[in-house]
C-alpha cells in the first residue's frame, strides 16, 4: 500500500474542483492493478465521481443550495457552517477507483470532483493505493 497527500486551494463557499489528474498521478508506476482511493481529509469538504462539465457542476452547486438551506440549523451557534457539514454529509469523504494498466479505470465522462462546501480554503487529499 501507498499514500501520498496533496493540497486543493478552493476560491468559494460553494464551489467543485476537477482532481482527476492529482489522483492520477498519485498512482505508483509500477501499479498495474487494485485501487486508488482518495480522501478528503475535512468534514465540510467531499469528493464525488461527476462529469466534470461546467453546467453540470454549477447545476450540482445549486442543487447543494436548494437541499440544505444556508441558515437554521442548531450548529450555526457554534461557527455559522452547519449547512456546509450537511453538504459534505451528503456527499461522503472518499472515492474509491479500480486502477487497470497502471491507469484510473474511469467512464468516459467521470471525473473526481472535489466539493468544497465551506470555502475559500487550502484542503488536503490523501490517496491510498493498494495492489492485487
């Protein structure tokens, strides 16, 4: 197994990030199969596989909106970000990929997206790698 972490800086509240490539290059060459998994190491931050399309990421950036309301939720007392932890919540921490040939096995249109969703921040990804 291998880890390697690297830094996503984000430049809004809500906003999604392509890390397809970081992931990529995270692989050890001499991989030729198993995982990768990536792990956003925030609990108001997540990753997802999306089609990294700018419609459909703004379209996901409102939907994020429209399901959990900014304001009124029993932790905004604390620090005002509730609403970023339900986001996150939603979308889970970590994305697991199969690696074939030494390269991610993803579709045609997917992607890893990163989703910010208490920003602007510097946010740390870790990838693990496991061999069959």
């Amino acid at each position: 197994m291998s880890r390697e972490l690297f830094s996503v800086e984000t430049d809004a509240r809500l906003t999604t990030v392509d890390v397809t490539d970081r992931i990529a290059a995270a692989v050890p060459v001499d991989l030729e199969s198993g995982t990768a998994t990536g792990f956003v190491e925030h609990t108001t931050a997540g990753l997802i596989v999306q089609e990294n399309e700018s419609r459909l990421r703004g379209d996901l950036e409102s939907f994020l909106r429209e399901l959990v309301p900014d304001e009124g939720h029993a932790h905004d007392q604390l620090d005002g970000n509730a609403d970023s932890h339900l986001r996150a919540a939603l979308l889970g921490p970590d994305v697991t990929i199969p690696v074939e040939d030494g390269e991610l096995a993803l579709g045609t249109w997917q992607s890893v997206l990163l989703v910010e969703c208490d920003g602007p921040r510097m946010r740390t990804v870790s990838v693990s790698t496991v061999g069959e």
